[in-house]
C-alpha cells in the first residue's frame, strides 16, 4: 500500500519584550496558498543538509529573515491533515527570543510588523496563514509555563540587565505580579545570575546582571 508523505516544516515564532509586554515579529506569506496573511517565519526542512530540527530551524531564521535570535528552543509540534489544503502537515515549532532593539531592528529591515499578545492574541491579525495563530498563542503559553522555573525570560532583555528589569520581564510573561524585594531574595539565592557595573544615562555606575549559563531552571517555581 502506498502512503503520501506528509509536509514538513519547521516553524519560528520570534518573541520580546516592549514596554514590559510580550510581543511576536510576524511576516506576510508572499506565495500561495494563503498569500498575503500574516504569517511565523518557517520552512521546510532540507534532508539533505538540516542533521535535526534545531539546524533546521536556525537555518530557516538566517535564510529568510537574515536573523540569529539569542535564545531558541524546541517548543511542541503540531500536526494533522486540516492545518494545510496541501496535504497531511507535520509543524515542529521552536521558540527563538531576542531583546527589543535586536528584534525593532529586523522588523525594520525586513517589512515584518510587531503584534503586542499581552491580551490573548487579541491584537493578532484577523487573517493568518494556516494556523499559525493557533502556533502562537500555544508557543507563548509553552514560554509561559517554562518562566515559572527557568531564566527563560532574560534572553528577552538586553544581555546586561537590572534587577527590576528582570523582574518586570518575569511579570509580564507570567501575567502576575511579585513583590520586589521577595523576588530578588529568591532570585539571588538561586545562583544563576552574574552581578556587572550598568552605566546609566547619568554615568553612574550600577549594580547590573547577566546570566552564568544560556538557560538555568529552578527546583520549584519563582514565584
């Protein structure tokens, strides 16, 4: 018996944080089917040179958008026979993060727009390509839920960071306050951050931090 192959792709959902509120950098598909829609940067995977999807995936971002994101990680996969009128679809969706310059910058180069999804994917735009709202909205609850105990969402703020900054980042993606000076007691006991000298706009120096390691997770949740 003979069986199509399914289509495969590898879909890039690029994150930051602006004014203390999760965005997503969006394009606008240029061929059929659903040209014109807004659509996640993604591709195929290419068998002959991508060795995983990791490969794959950062390929995608440089071929089409000229863009390496700090931080990106495998988020979930998504797959069944009605996202695409092509045929049966396989989307393995990696989350990549970038701070705001780095990411205002590649909007401006590439004609791509930033859509605020602080509410609910309420600012999405009405008409996507397939079913990349559906990517979204599960791509920014998987980076979420993973705040809840890992360094995750530092890679949306610049690479030296004050501490309200990083707890104005954690709020904002968590969609919950925390108290201050609580959070960085708890903060600092974990042992994943390097303390910098930041030079503000005044010239003084102050206490600034980076993250020891790409990505650290905690033994319960932050907060």
């Amino acid at each position: 018996m003979n069986y199509e192959s399914p289509i495969v792709t590898v879909d890039v959902p690029l994150f930051t944080l602006l004014d203390r509120r999760l965005h997503v950098a969006l394009g606008v598909r240029e061929k059929a089917p659903e040209m014109g829609k807004a659509c996640v940067t993604g591709g195929y995977i290419h068998t002959d040179e991508d060795v995983d999807d990791q490969a794959a995936a950062l390929r995608i971002l440089r071929e089409k958008v000229d863009f390496v994101p700090r931080y990106a990680e495998q988020g979930f996969t998504e797959a069944n026979r009605n996202r695409d009128e092509r045929g049966w679809s396989v989307s393995i969706v990696w989350l990549a993060l970038a701070d705001a310059e780095s990411l205002v910058d590649l909007v401006a180069r590439r004609g791509m727009k930033l859509y605020d999804i602080q509410d609910g994917g309420a600012n999405l735009p009405e008409q996507m390509a397939f079913d990349h709202r559906l990517l979204v909205l599960k791509a920014a609850e998987r980076l979420r839920s993973k705040a809840a105990y890992s360094t995750i969402v530092a890679h949306m703020l610049p690479r030296e960071f004050s501490m309200s900054e990083l707890q104005g980042a954690y709020e904002a993606v968590r969609l919950k306050p925390c108290n201050a000076a609580n959070f960085r007691t708890k903060i600092l006991k974990e042992q994943v951050l390097a303390e910098t000298d930041m030079l503000r706009s005044g010239g003084r120096p102050a206490t600034g931090y980076t993250l020891k390691e790409p990505i650290a997770y905690f033994d319960r949740e932050l907060y």
